[in-house]
C-alpha cells in the first residue's frame, strides 16, 4: 500500500502540531510519540513504526528520517537542527503551521479547478457521443442520396470512422503515455526536471508556479531565521521546500553564488531572478535593518495572496474559453449535419 497517497499535509500538520505541545509540556519523547492520535490509520502504522525504532534506541529524527517519503526533506532537516538545538518543540510547530498552509492551498487549487475539470469532461463526452451516436444515421442517409458532402461533414465522418478504427488503440497509448509520465516524473530525477521545466513554460501555469514556490521557500525561511539559524543553513533547508525541481535547482544556486562573488541575498535573488522586484527592494531593506526575519514573512503572506489572485484568474479564463470552445463544437456540428440537407432542399427546389 502506497501511505503516501493517504496521508494528506493536514494530518501531518496536525500530528506535528501534537508532538510540539506535548514536547514543550515537558512530556519526554517516547511517551510523546505513544499520546498523539490521529484518524489516519495509514499515518498511525508510522507512528507504531516510529515508537518501536525509539525502543530499538533510535533518536526521534532517525525515526522520522526512515519515512522521508511521507514528512520531506524540509522536516527531517529541521527536526535533525532542532534537536541538536534544543529548540525541537518551536520547530514540530513551525513545521506544523507550514503543512498546514500547504493543506489550505491544496484546497484552494482543488476547489478552484473541480468545475473546470467537470465541464472539460462533459464536453469531450457528449462531442463523442454525437460523434458516435448521430453521425451514422446520417452517413447513411447522405450515402443512399448520393450527394456531396461539404468539408464539416467530411470531418464528422473521418472522426467517426477513426473513433470506430482506432478508438481503443488512442485509449490504450494515451493510457500509457499517462502512466508512463507519472512513473518517470515519480521516479527518475532527470525526468521530473524535465517535465518541471516545461510546466514553467506555460502561459499563466508558469507563472502560478513560481507564486506558490516563491511562498513555500520564503515561509520556511522567515521560520528559520526567527528561530536564529544562520543564514548559510538556512538557505540550503529552505530550498528543500521548493516542489518545482527546475525552480529548486535554481535556489539551490543561492547560497554558492553568495559565497563566490561576495554578494548580499538580495543581489543574489536578484540575479538569479528568483523573486519580483519589490520583494528583492525588501529583502535589501530587511538585511540593512536586521529585520529579515519579518521581511520573508510578509513576502510570504502576498505572494500567498498572489497565488491565490493568479488561479482565480487562471479559472476566470478557463471557463468563458470552455464555453466558447463547446458553442464551437456545437456550430461545427450543426453545420455538419444540417449543411447537407440544406443543400438537398435547395437541389430538389
């Protein structure tokens, strides 16, 4: 069974957020680990799994470092950093708070999209569906007539007699494609670089991307350094909570370009355009003041807010261009059918 499939960012936010209260309670490890509960049952074999690799002698981040599938790299770093801070309780909450944003946004794109993805279903079904269910009455009827048929109705016919030919075999490779993709993009790191690439290409998604990453990378690392850590640890961690392989490459560029040409973060960002302009005036502000901290935070809160403005946008124009594309398809098939049987009229007229 695939666990993480079935454990979502709001079951670890909340198990996290368990962990940091009962820690900073003074409750120990082990009796931590054996007092927090969760619905997830899948979640909850980790746990036991957890709980038996401390009684085997293992620190709770060895324990929680063997599902690096499930919690990420961002989580097993920090908690490695808090425990050897003593600060383990603030960073189960920090990290607790950031998975719960990850969850509020899955919700919101998920939201955002559900009627789009509905509307795009229906309209390739019932396109298909005259296709296969109207069109061969009629190529029956233009046959028997005799008459010539216009360029609508030619389409119609070789869709449907494609569809009757290779239907299953569109079906089959696109099946295949489908999943061949998400092995790759699941499992070979040049693929997913790839394919990450390409989705930074695209008109608007692009864009929403590099938003969302934006945002992941600057709320793990205002939570970073409120809690004092270096900058040069910092910046490597933060990078791992970038998703975008193409986009993580790029941050991870960050702190090498610092130490080799001596510049400041924000000329770095700057260079390596990473952020827009007026996070960048920030950042430099914040490391003049010694405020950085509270600048990443606020950078995080609007490009939050900036993502969300962009997939509205995005949904906005998906659906006027569905409709329009289904008015589209509904013209070409009137005209595909009807055309004929005018001109049928006006011939026996």
């Amino acid at each position: 069974m695939n666990l993480k499939r079935t454990i979502r960012p709001q079951d670890i936010s909340t198990l996290f957020m368990q962990m940091g209260l009962l820690l900073d309670s003074g409750v120990g490890i082990l009796e931590c680990m054996q007092s927090v509960q969760t619905q997830n049952t899948s979640l909850a074999i980790i746990i036991q799994d957890i709980v038996k690799n401390l009684h085997q002698g293992l620190s709770l981040t060895q324990s929680i470092a063997q599902h690096k599938t499930i919690f990420g790299e961002l989580s097993c770093a920090l908690l490695t950093l808090g425990q050897e801070s003593g600060t383990l309780p603030a960073i189960l909450l920090t990290l607790s708070a950031y998975f719960n944003k990850r969850a509020q946004t899955k919700a919101l794109v998920t939201k955002a999209l559900v009627y789009p993805s509905i509307l795009l279903c229906a309209m390739i079904v019932a396109f298909l569906a005259i296709i296969w269910f109207v069109i061969p009455p009629f190529m029956v009827l233009f046959a028997e007539l005799g008459t010539t048929l216009p360029l609508y109705t030619r389409v119609l016919v070789w869709l449907y007699e494609s569809l009757q030919t290779f239907g299953l075999l569109i079906v089959v490779v696109l099946v295949c494609i489908a999943f061949t993709s998400k092995i790759l993009y699941a499992h070979q790191s040049s693929s997913r670089h790839t394919i990450d690439t390409y989705i930074l290409r695209m008109p608007f998604v692009g864009a929403l991307i590099t938003s969302q990453e934006a945002y992941r990378f600057s709320f793990a690392l205002s939570y970073m350094l409120k809690g004092a850590m270096p900058l040069d640890k910092a910046l490597p961690l933060a990078s791992l909570s970038v998703q975008n392989r193409a986009l993580r490459e790029r941050y991870n560029m960050l702190l090498p370009h610092i130490k080799n040409t001596a510049a400041t973060l924000s000329q770095a960002l700057k260079t390596l355009n990473l952020l827009d302009p007026v996070s960048i005036t920030l950042i430099h502000a914040g490391e003049k003041s010694a405020k950085l901290p509270q600048i990443f935070e606020s950078i995080a809160n609007a490009t939050q807010r900036e993502s969300e403005q962009k997939l509205d946008m995005i949904v906005r124009l998906i659906e006027p261009t569905l409709s329009l594309v289904m008015g589209a398809l509904v013209v070409f098939l009137a005209l595909g059918v009807f055309v004929p049987m005018w001109d049928m009229s006006a011939n026996v007229l």
